[in-house]
C-alpha cells in the first residue's frame, strides 16, 4: 500500500501570467512616464495652480498595484490554509523521498593509477 504525501502547487495557467503581465507593464510604464511627460509638458502650471494630474495618475497606478500585490498574498495564504485546497497534488512517498535525498558526494582526490586512462 502505498502512502501518499500531500505536495501544494498553485493552480497558474498561461493566461493568468499573460495577464499579471500585461498589468505589471502598464503599472511600470504609467509609473516611469508620468514624472518623464511632467518634466516635458508646457500645457499646466503645476507651481501655481497645484493640479498635477500625471503625480494623481502615477498615484492611483501604484494603490491599484499594491491592491494587487495585497490580494495575491492573500489568495496564496489561504489556499495553503485550506485543506481541500484543489491547487494540491498526490505524491508518491517514494517520489517524494527522491526529492529530498541528497546528492551523492563528488570524489574530491583522482582516481588510482590503475583507473586512470
């Protein structure tokens, strides 16, 4: 009989990395365009008026990845929590004990002479 071991992997297909993406480069570019278009742009007078709209812009990418960042994490904890979590596999025991023995130790001296060729 043999016994089996629970291993935990999170359930990620290629759409959900396609989209965390796609949503890490749009957060990257509105955060590094915003101050570079602010430092070009002629049409507002930040100084006297106060409305800086890329600094509320940048403002609101960064909230939006720190939600997402906060809800990732969440979502990973509590699907290590649970324990009818469909995101685990069954191991074999004897597959899982392959995985945690070592390696065989290298010689560190050369072979005898009468090895050697």
């Amino acid at each position: 009989m043999v016994t089996l071991l629970r291993c935990c992997f999170t359930r990620v297909t290629l759409e959900t990395v396609r989209g965390r993406r796609l949503i890490g480069a749009l957060i990257l570019t509105v955060c590094l365009g915003a101050p570079l278009v602010e430092a070009f742009d002629r049409w507002d007078d930040t100084v006297h008026d106060g409305n800086d709209t890329e600094a509320n812009l940048m403002i609101a990418a960064l909230c939006v990845g720190l939600a997402l960042v906060v809800v990732e994490t969440l979502v990973a904890r509590i699907r290590l929590l649970s324990p009818h979590s469909k995101s685990s596999v069954a191991c074999s025991t004897r597959a899982a004990v392959n995985r945690m023995m070592p390696a065989p130790p290298m010689p560190t001296t050369s072979p005898p002479l009468a090895l050697r060729i």
